[in-house]
C-alpha cells in the first residue's frame, strides 16, 4: 500500500502508511517522523505516531498546508532504521502473587507454567509501537504467538498504578491507577509518567525498545523505594 | 484572594492547552472556547493565553478576600452582593473590582459556558507548560482536580506571585456582545469517510442531530439518524492519531464529536472533521440542542480561520474603558443575543 494523505480537519494530517497492525509499517511510521523532526519547521504542535501513521497537528495560519504536504510525502519515503530519536529500555518486574494477580490464570490459559510465560514476556526488546488510552501508557508488542489472549471478560474498576499487563498479543504498563481490563502479570518499581521531567514527562516514547527484567520481591521493594525517595534517575533504567 | 463559596456544575481552570505532549497520551486540553477565553482576559487586563476559569451552566458563588478585579466572559445573570448585604446587577462582558468581603454571585449561564477571568491571573503552578485542567490524569488547575467550594484561590500582581493581594483596579467593557453563529456546523470529509456508506453520509449532510446527555469535555455523543459503516470496512480501525474536532462514529451509529480533553487516539472511524473556526461552538452546545452539519473545503476553512482571527482581534480591539457593562435583558430585548444555543428549547 503506497502511503497516502488524510485531511484530519483543517489543523491536522494523517500520512497513513496502511489500514492494518503491522511492525513493518509501524518502522516506516518512526523513519517517517525521524525525517520529519530534522526538518524542524515552525507551526508544528504535535507529531503523533501510532501503529500505521503519522499525524502532524498544526497551525495552517502559520505552516503551509502545500508545503507540509510535500515535507511528509517525501519523509514518507525515508528507510526504515534504528532510530536515532529511539531509547532502548531495561525496566525490572516482579511477577506474580499480588502484584500479578492473573499470571496463574494466563499459565492456564496459555497451557504453559508460569515461568514459562515470563521468560516469554522477557526473552525479546519490545517495541512501543504507541502511546495513548492514559497520559504515558504504552502499547509494546509483539508476544509470541501462543500468548496472544483476548482482554478480560469482566474489566477491573482499579488497576493498580505500574502494573504490567498482557491483551491480545500486546503488552502494557499502567502509569496510574485507572481501570483497566488486561491480564495483570507483575509490577515495576519504574514511574512511567513524572512530572518532575517536563522536557519528557512520560519514561516511554514511541519507538522506544523495552526489554522486561523479571526481579525478586526483595529487589522490587528495594527499587520502589528507592523510587519514591528520588534516589533513581531515569537513566538508570536505560539499558546499556 | 478569592475563596469559592459554592461551586456545584463543573468549572475548570483552562488556558490556551497544553500542546506538544500527544505523542507521550497527553491530551490538548484548553478552553472549550478559547476566543471567550482571550475576550475574559482582555477584559481583565490580562495577555491572551492567561488562565481563567471555564464554568458549565451554573457558575459558583465566591468572596473576595482582597481587592480584585474580576472580568466576566459570557451570558451570566451575575450579581454582587456588598458586606452591608446589598445586591447589584453585574454586567457581562465588562470587568468588576470587588472590594474586600464582596460576594459575586455568577448565577445562570446562557450558552453553556462563560470564563471568570481575575487581573493578574490566578496564581497556579503550570504544568507541562499550561494551566489547563486535566482531571482524568490529575494534571494542571488546583491540584488536577475541578474546582470546589473552600477553594481559596490567589491572585497575582501584574502577572507575578506575590502577596495575592491583585493589581489596582481597572474598568474595562466591551460594547457589544459577540454573536455565536448558529448556521451548520462546517466540517471537512474523512479521515475515513470511505468506512460509511453513501446513504450514511447524505443523511449526516441532510439531516438533524441533537445532543445528547452523555457530553463533557471530552466529546459531545449525538442523538439522531444512525451513520451506518460499511459492511466491506466495519466499525473499528486500528488505532489512529484524533484531534478535537473530530467525529468519531462506533459501531451503534452514534456520532461522538470530540472535544478538548479527548484522548490522543482512537479506534473508531471519524467520517468528518470539525473545522477549526466552528470548534468554539462546540464548547456551548447543550443537551437537547439540534445540530447540522455541510461539508466545506479546506480553502473555506482556512478562510473561515482567518477571518475568526480577524474578527476576534477587531472585538478585542472595541474594548473601552468605564461603564458598569450592558444589561442583559435590554439585550434580549434588543434581539442582540440569538446564539446557536437556545436554553429554553434545551430542556
């Protein structure tokens, strides 16, 4: 599918690189926005990527429609590669237990023990192929195939805040208490949304990787601590 | 300062949003009209993109525990009530100094919603850069939440955090209200026009929707003729970037027009879009109100832009000093006021 241009009101296009939930297509989303960020133009808002486009908010008063038209159009030729906006990510979870209430019921679902189903949640980087549904909220993915379960038939009203979640074949981490209808396996002690960085309040950008460290309670109660007393930086979950 | 003594409709404080922070789920937030929102300020005394407060229907009940000046923007039926207990009618569209221990009360609101603006704005931390509150994440306004009775709320000097205590009072009035157009609400086609059918999208053209209840800042949900999706590409898409503006229509056939603090994305088709010049009318459209819709280019709505700036700047320019501000029922009377919204036909 060539990728084309949709009018998203008259402050806003969509480059569209296709219809379907692709990480192929969501790699030419970030190239796409990578070409677009170096060419700095004025009266850009917002850059939102998600899984198959790249929307651009803007002011038509002072960016022209035409000539953001053509910008796009020819950053929506740009190679997929590493990104060079793109973090790589090493964020520890305790699994199980309280903090992960439904990993039992996922081991059952799945046919598989519990570990097994953690090794697979940790084994690979998972990409963020969009953020959205909360301030901070990741959607990452892929899982393997076998993992790939429909969200709860009857969702929960609190989900607790730093919970690490599983739903058709993608994975999440709450930032908030919210409510919320995925699989609950773990929780990190990693705050993924923090006002104290204003340049980048939310740890996750699209296009970021993500690799899962599965940890003892011990260690997470430590890092939690740690957390809340401002003792981590955010670099310090970086993966190196 | 100012202490809130009865808030029971939801007002917020609001700025110009909080723009580049999408990408990361951080809606845009702001005014819901944020022409009204530059008109409170301006009338304040105060640059453009400084908080006010946004109230819904019915504004609170307040005391001023220090001189302020305050600026009403919108169809309030307003009053101040003096220590010794006296009342008097307060004008819309104009400033008011309180003295100390005065009591206003902003009463009904005609249209939705008006701003509350205070010269030298409210004293409130910015967060990602705005003011704006976003109640869903707890973020901006007073502590992320709405406002409500107890609040005590300081004002600044000239823009500055200080003793609370505000400026010197001005007098400041606009001699002529400005007008809601109350034509079709003008949209642009897509993103994904080509979900509906033909018969779907001659009935959006052709026909009446109302509000329904189930509206906040979020979205206004639609009542009215079903928009059927086609079958050959069904109700879902896979999530993609939304704005506010935009007309989302799940699979019930409802149409949802978003509103400022929609999320940054979403999962269902949007057959049109708002265009930026009408999304001011939006933000005071009531349960039980009809609406219209015609289909506009993009040439037309970016004239329809210009010419909503220019005539913004020429009201904001009008504004003279002095004067308690026109009397609303001499308007009515007049037939100068016929908004797009009409209280008595909105249940």
């Amino acid at each position: 599918m060539k990728p084309r241009l949709l009018a998203l009101g008259d402050g806003a296009l969509t480059l569209e690189f296709g219809d379907r939930f692709d990480p192929a297509l969501n790699a030419r989303v970030m190239a796409a926005r990578d070409a677009l960020a170096s060419l700095k133009l004025d009266g850009i808002s917002d850059v939102v990527p998600t899984y198959r486009s790249l929307t651009v908010h803007f002011d038509p008063l002072r960016l022209d429609r035409e000539a953001l038209t053509r910008s796009l159009l020819e950053a929506a030729q740009a190679p997929p590669q590493e990104s060079a906006l793109a973090t790589r990510w090493l964020i520890p979870v305790v699994f199980g237990e309280e903090f992960g209430p439904d990993l039992a019921e996922v081991a059952l679902a799945t046919q598989r023990s519990e570990s097994a189903v953690i090794e697979a949640l940790c084994a690979n980087e998972l990409r963020v192929f969009l953020i959205g549904f909360l301030p901070g909220f990741p959607y990452l993915g892929e899982l393997p195939e076998w993992l790939r379960l429909p969200r709860r038939v009857t969702p929960r009203a609190a989900v607790p805040a730093n919970s690490l979640a599983i739903a058709g074949g993608q994975a999440a981490v709450y930032p908030w208490q919210s409510p919320g209808g995925w699989h609950l396996l773990g929780r990190t002690p990693v705050r993924l949304f923090d006002l104290a960085d204003a340049a980048r309040p939310a740890l996750l950008a699209p296009g970021d990787t993500v690799r899962f460290k599965p940890v003892k309670r011990d260690e997470f109660l430590r890092l939690a601590a740690d957390v809340e007393a401002g003792n981590s930086r955010r670099g310090d979950w970086q993966a190196t | 300062m100012i202490e809130i003594l009865e808030c029971t409709m939801p007002a917020s404080f609001q700025d110009a949003g909080r723009p580049g922070y999408r990408h990361l789920g951080v809606p845009l937030s702001g005014a819901l009209d944020p022409e009204w929102l530059v008109i409170a300020n301006a009338l304040a005394g105060n640059p453009a993109g400084t908080a006010a407060l946004e109230m819904h229907l019915l504004g609170p009940k307040l005391r001023a525990k220090t001189p302020v000046t305050i600026a009403l923007a919108g169809e309030f039926s307003a009053r101040i009530e003096d220590a010794a207990g006296q009342s008097r009618a307060a004008g819309n569209w104009c400033s008011h100094a309180l003295a100390a221990d005065e009591i206003l009360v902003t009463g009904s609101l005609r249209n939705g919603i008006g701003y509350l603006a205070v010269h030298g704005g409210f004293e409130l931390p910015a967060v990602l850069g705005s003011r704006s509150t976003y109640a869903r994440a707890g973020l901006g306004g007073i502590d992320g939440r709405a406002l409500k009775a107890g609040d005590r709320l300081k004002v600044m000097r000239s823009g500055i955090p200080g003793d609370g205590a505000g400026d010197a009072a001005i007098s400041l009035r606009l001699p002529q209200a400005p007008r809601l157009s109350d034509g079709p609400l003008r949209v642009i086609a897509g993103p994904q026009r080509e979900y509906f059918t033909d018969a779907a999208w001659q009935r959006f053209m052709a026909e009446e929707f109302t509000v329904s209840r189930e509206t906040d800042r979020m979205g206004l949900r639609l009542d009215g003729p079903r928009l059927d999706h086609d079958p050959a590409h069904g109700a879902d898409i896979v999530s993609d970037a939304v704005t506010p503006g935009a007309i989302q229509v799940p699979g019930d056939g409802r149409p949802i027009i978003l509103l400022a603090d929609c999320q940054t994305v979403g999962g269902y088709p949007k057959i049109a879009t708002v265009i930026g010049a009408d999304l001011p009318r939006l933000g005071h459209a009531l349960p039980g109100q009809t609406l219209r819709f015609i289909e506009v280019s993009i040439e037309q709505a970016l004239a329809a832009r210009r010419q909503a700036a220019a005539e913004l700047a020429k009201c904001v320019d009008s504004i003279v000093s002095g004067g308690a501000g026109f009397n609303l029922d001499a308007l009515y009377a007049a037939n100068l006021i016929d908004g797009v919204i009409d209280a008595q036909q909105a249940n």
